[in-house]
C-alpha cells in the first residue's frame, strides 16, 4: 500500500509509526534508544550506498531535530508559559497531494475546531462545571487561499477509483487474494454513489442526527497521562466531519480500533455504557424527547444499518 508514498524527512514515516503503532511503554522508555538506533542504521545503509556525502551531512542531532515537536514559549502577565502546537500545511508533494487541495478538506476541519467546538464547548462547560474537559484542541490561528473553483462529483469519484484500484492491484499479487481484485475494481466506479446514497439513508433513517467526527479511531485521539491513567482526551482531524446517526462513529471505532476480545466478551456492555451517557448527556442538555425516542434499540438497529 504505496499511494500515499512522497520525498521528504525520514523523520515523517518513524514518527507515523511512533505515534501510530508504539505502545506507551515504548514512548515514555525506550523512545531515545529507538531513535539512536534507527538513525544508527540509516547512517550504515546511505554509506554501504556510497552516499557518505548523504551520512555525514545527516548527524542525529539533525535527525532529532526533525522529529522534535513545535513548542514555543510566550509570555503572559509577566510569566513564561510553554504550549504545545500541532501544525498543519498543505503537502508539496505526493498522490494525496490533489486530494487534500480539490476537496478542501482542511476547510471543514478549520470549521470544526474553529466555529463548531467553542460552541459546543461553552455548552458543556455549563454542564460539567469544574468536571469539564475539552473534546479537541483550541485552533489559535488559521488560512487558505482563495478557492477559485469547486470540485465536482466526477473528479472525486475519479480520486476514488484510482485508489481503489490501486488496492486491487495489490491484491492481485497476492496469492489466495486473487478473487477479491476484480471484486474491487467493479466497486470502484460505484463507490462514491454508494458512500453518498448510504450517507443519506443514514441521516434520513435515525431518530437523532448529530454532528460526527467522521474519521473516529484510536490514532486521531491524543491521551495525557498522570501516574501513569488516562486524564484527559483530546480528538484530533476533523477533515471528515458530517451529520449523520451517532452509530456511524461508534462502528468506526470499534472496528478500526477495539482488540477481538472487547468483540467477543466486552460489546454489549459498552454499547450499553454509552448509550447511557449519551441519552443521560441529552437530558441534561434539555433534550428530553430526543433521548426518550433514542432506545437503545434504535441505537443497534443504526449500528446494523450502517453495516448494510
């Protein structure tokens, strides 16, 4: 699965798979080791290349920097504070160069962190008193140019197909995965009717639209520890963002990040367990008809729906 392939820092792909794979025993014990000894081992590769040039002028001090994230200082009432950024551009290069420029995706995100969450942080805030804790990160500042131009429904369904059937070519070579590459070309000039039809079937089917994240999974969450527990959560990435049963994020979820054995043992349990927090967080906001209409019956048969 190469699509997403590009030139630039080594330092992009170890920290993807740092932050996207590596337990917490690894970051908080054995992260400066790994990194010494990747760095180490890319040194060694570039020199049995011939590329000493490339070795030398690529120390770990340099290699650090890169993975380094931005943390700059300000001052405020006369004290020094540090706060930590995440920092978004648009890319310069690659094959999801063109998809993340012709569907300004990043225009919902700003959206989201910048109009949508202070509202609805200002509401439970109110809520939750000194028990409140934001959902996201606060968006200090952001920009784009000028849109000249939308794109339409052909050139995204032509972005679909493309990808998809780059993993029917993968799957081609694969050996007992043959017949599934055929199965996903036939799909891939459908698939952006079929996403947009489900999309609709959904938001008309449920008793309780809501605004999702849209890209709900284990890796677009973001978790201070203190003593060593989960404190607090921040969700990041809402480039995905619609309205739609609050069961499409909880699939998600579940399926992109839960072990076999939550599948197997825990499922019922929790699907109870925030059913009830989020029908008790609908009372509390004043939304009584809302939680009583959404059982949770209605809550599994949104589930069963999205997977139609």
């Amino acid at each position: 699965m190469l699509q997403l392939s590009t030139t630039g820092s080594p330092a992009v792909d170890v920290q993807h798979f740092l932050y996207g794979s590596a337990s917490e025993e690894v970051h908080r014990r054995q992260l400066a080791g790994l990194l010494t000894l990747f760095h180490g081992e890319l040194q060694s590769t570039l020199r049995a290349l011939g590329l000493a040039a490339e070795a030398d002028a690529y120390p770990l001090d340099e290699f650090l920097e890169d993975m380094e994230r931005t943390a700059p200082r300000y001052e405020d009432n006369e004290e020094t504070q540090k706060k930590t950024l995440i920092v978004k551009t648009l890319l310069e290069s690659g094959g999801f160069k063109d998809i993340v420029e012709k569907l300004d995706i990043f225009k919902t995100e700003v959206e989201m962190l910048h109009d949508m969450m202070p509202q609805i942080h200002e509401k439970l805030s109110a809520l939750e008193k000194e028990e409140f804790r934001p959902l996201a990160a606060k968006c200090y500042q952001w920009g784009r140019q000028p849109v000249t131009s939308r794109v339409g429904g052909s050139h995204l369904a032509s972005l679909a197909t493309k990808y998809i059937n780059g993993l029917a070519n993968q799957l081609e070579k694969c050996p007992g995965y043959e017949q599934y590459s055929e199965r996903y070309r036939t799909f891939a000039n459908r698939f952006i009717d079929v996403k947009y039809e489900r999309m609709e079937k959904m938001k008309k089917q449920t008793k309780l639209p809501v605004l999702t994240h849209g890209d709900c999974w284990k890796n677009n969450m973001m978790f201070k520890y203190m003593n060593e527990e989960v404190s607090e959560v921040r969700l990041v990435d809402f480039q995905c963002s619609s309205v739609t049963s609050p069961a499409s994020d909880l699939l998600y979820f579940l399926y992109s990040s839960a072990s076999e054995n939550v599948h197997r043992h825990h499922m019922e349990d929790l699907l109870r367990e925030y059913h009830s927090t989020l029908v008790g967080l609908l009372r509390r906001l004043g939304l009584e008809q809302q939680a009583e209409a959404y059982t949770f019956e209605e809550l599994k048969k949104d589930m069963d729906h999205c997977l139609d």
